[in-house]
C-alpha cells in the first residue's frame, strides 16, 4: 500500500469513526504525512493505530488521539499556542498549520533535536521549541489562547491554568486511577472557570509528575 493510500485509510478508518468530522482537522492530516515524525524503526507502522515508542519511555500519540485534541481546543488562525511536550514534532505541526503561533516546549534533548529537524524538513515557520521542564509554562509569552498538554497529570496545573488568556481554552489528561481523562479547561474570566470531561484514554505521566505508590510490599 503506497504511502497516500494509508493515510487516506488512517482518516478514514480512526480518525472519522473516533467522532472526528471537523474540515480543519481533517484537511491538516492531509497535509503533514505523519510517516515524516516516526522514528525510523516504526515507517511501516506510521499510520497504524496505536501509539509508537520514541525512545527514554516516550511514546507518540495514536493519530485519532492528536485528532481528537485538535478537534477539542478548535485554533482559530490568530491563536497563539503553547504546547507542554513536543515529542518528535508531529502534534506540533499540525498545531502550526491552524493557528498563528505554537511554542512547545520539550524536556528530553533527544526529542527537541529530532522535532527541530522534522519541523524544519516540513518548512514551518511558526514554532518556537524550547528545551525544558514545560510544567510552569512558559509565562514571558504568556497569556496564551489555547495550551495542550499531551502527557498526564495527577492533579489540575494551576500554574498553566493562570497563563491563558480571558477565553483561552487548555486540553489536558488527568490521570484519575490509572485512566487518563481528557478535560478541556475554559477560563472566560479572572476568577471564571469551566471544566469539561471529553473522553477517556491512556497517556503517558509528564516527567516529574508520575502517580507514585501509596504503598510499598
């Protein structure tokens, strides 16, 4: 099967039967091959769905899942954007391609080198990578119109949660018993919050905030 056969089948088979329909959505996975984010070892499985190992326990979301995201903070073209795990890139590109600027943020160097040079092989422009713990954010380019955050958390980030604009909306998984629950965060004011339980899946812990034991044999 040539490479356009089995993205086409990817959209088609995952991310449309997953309650994806949004035409920006779609139209991005058209557009960013996911082929060019996988890890060399993995081409024949870069439209599989599933996740994929990227090295030092990371894993790249399943592509209904980064659909799923997408769909949930809806970007505007004027959006600016802040990413807490960039991964090799991928969910970073097609973030890129709907709003007006993305700044993610990676803590493992290994995986800010290859998103740095997947990006750049992409000829995307409006991304800035930085290579850090992203749990604080990022507050000098804060306030931000959406955050994503694509590894999990025990608790709500109220450090995050403070850098979004009045409107701003931030998706992100909290790991409640083993499961991780995507919530989208609204904050339409100061002290005005909404909160809204999408969906369920499995993620991996953001680095530093791993559930740990309550007890030990």
């Amino acid at each position: 099967m040539n490479s356009e056969l089995a993205q086409r089948n990817m959209i088609n088979s995952q991310i449309k039967t997953w309650n994806v329909f949004g035409t920006k959505v779609i139209e991005v996975f058209e557009q960013i091959n996911r082929r060019n984010f996988v890890p060399p070892e993995y081409k024949e499985l870069a439209y599989a769905d599933c996740e994929l190992d990227i090295g030092n326990n990371f894993k790249m979301n399943s592509p209904k899942l980064d659909a799923r995201i997408l769909q949930a903070v809806d970007l505007k073209n004027t959006d600016k954007v802040l990413e807490i795990g960039t991964g090799t890139g991928f969910l970073t590109a097609l973030l890129s391609k709907l709003c007006d600027t993305v700044y993610s943020i990676e803590i493992n160097k290994t995986l800010y080198s290859e998103a740095q040079q997947n990006l750049t092989k992409e000829k995307i422009s409006n991304v800035e990578l930085v290579c850090g713990d992203g749990i604080q954010g990022y507050v000098e380019k804060s306030p931000f119109d959406v955050i994503v955050v694509s590894a999990s958390s025990p608790r709500r980030m109220n450090a995050l949660e403070s850098q979004l604009a009045d409107g701003g909306r931030m998706l992100i998984f909290l790991n409640i018993n083993g499961i991780s629950v995507a919530k989208l965060i609204t904050r339409y004011s100061k002290n005005n919050w909404q909160s809204e339980d999408l969906f369920e899946t499995t993620v991996t812990p953001l680095i530093g905030l791993e559930t740990k034991p309550l007890f030990k044999f």
